[in-house]
C-alpha cells in the first residue's frame, strides 16, 4: 500500500504536536493533497495541447510583448509559495503564437517545485524552440514567503531574473526599447 500526501499531511500535522482528529483539522489532510496536486498541475500539462495548433505564419518583425503575466509557484527547497509577475517578449521570424499561450506557458513552469531562476530560462527557452523567433526575453519579478516568512524575514524583498535569446542577449537597442516598453504605464 503506497502512502498518499494526505497520510503524509496527517503525519506532519502530528509530528508538530498538533491532533489531525480534532474538528478543524479532520479534512485538512485530504484538502492539502487536492491543493498540492493543484499548485503542482504544470507536471501533467503537455505544451501541445496547450498550444492547440495556435502558431501562425504571419510576416511581423516588431516586438510582442505581454507584461504583468500573474504567476504563483512553489519553492522547490521549502514549499512556500513565491508568486509575481512575469513579462515575455519575442521578435517574431515569420511565426506568432495565439497570444492567451504565452501565460498558458508560464503557468505549465510556474505550477512545479521551482526556482524562479530556472522557470524564467524554461519559458524562454520553450517558447525559443516552439517559435524559432529573432529572440526572447522573460522577466520574471517575485515575492518569496520563504525569505518573507522564515529565515532572514525580509517582508519587502523583491526578487528579479531574466533570460535573454537572440536579439534580445546580442542587440543592446532591442534590451533598451524593452526595458524602455516596461518602464511604459497603462491606465
């Protein structure tokens, strides 16, 4: 008999000293496990079906960018959530993908046990090989419970990463107008 996250919950929740029979903790171990097969869904999801065919030859050359991509992942060293937002551009080589994908990636990496680091790098690269385009640039900007709450405590930390392909890694005009695009407010 394989031992599930809800026999494993039941078990932590004893380890701290706490009674997992008592009213408010008695479904509590069923609900983590529905929540961690939740927050953990980008493991199942497969990038084709998540495309659906929406890549089109279109001949652009500009810029595409979506900005403030909301994304809540999971450290991989305590499980605390880190959640932010992420920004992704591309210049387009003949190819743009339906624009809706583009947070549909971030969330297939977002929804594991990550470092920010490598989940900025993986949406840049998955979307590198799916378009083939002049270049990628993700921006990733996060807060971490597990800097926030435990360990240094620092509520007002803010942690930056990006990953640079192609132009945007090789043109230093292409970074600026990015960052240039970024700094832009919408009402």
């Amino acid at each position: 008999m394989s031992v599930t996250i809800s026999d494993s919950v039941k078990n932590i929740l004893e380890q701290i000293g706490e009674d997992p029979s008592r009213e408010g903790l008695i479904k509590t171990p069923a609900r983590v496990e529905k929540a961690y097969h939740f927050l953990t869904r980008g493991y199942k999801m497969d990038i084709n079906k998540v495309l659906n065919n929406a890549l089109f030859e279109e001949n652009c050359e500009e810029m595409v960018l979506v900005r403030n991509i909301e994304f809540y992942s999971l450290c991989e060293h305590h499980l605390l959530p880190f959640y932010g937002k992420c920004h992704v551009a591309y210049l387009p080589k003949g190819k743009i993908i339906g624009l809706s994908k583009i947070p549909r990636i971030v969330d297939i990496f977002a929804r594991r046990l990550q470092v920010q680091e490598r989940m900025t790098r993986q949406i840049a690269e998955t979307l590198d090989d799916i378009l083939k385009p002049y270049g990628v640039a993700v921006i990733a900007e996060s807060r971490h419970l597990c800097m926030m709450m435990r360990g240094v405590e620092k509520q007002n930390s803010f942690v930056t990463s990006s990953t640079m392909v192609g132009a945007f890694k090789e043109e230093r005009a292409t970074r600026l107008e990015l960052l240039s695009l970024l700094q832009t407010k919408i009402d």
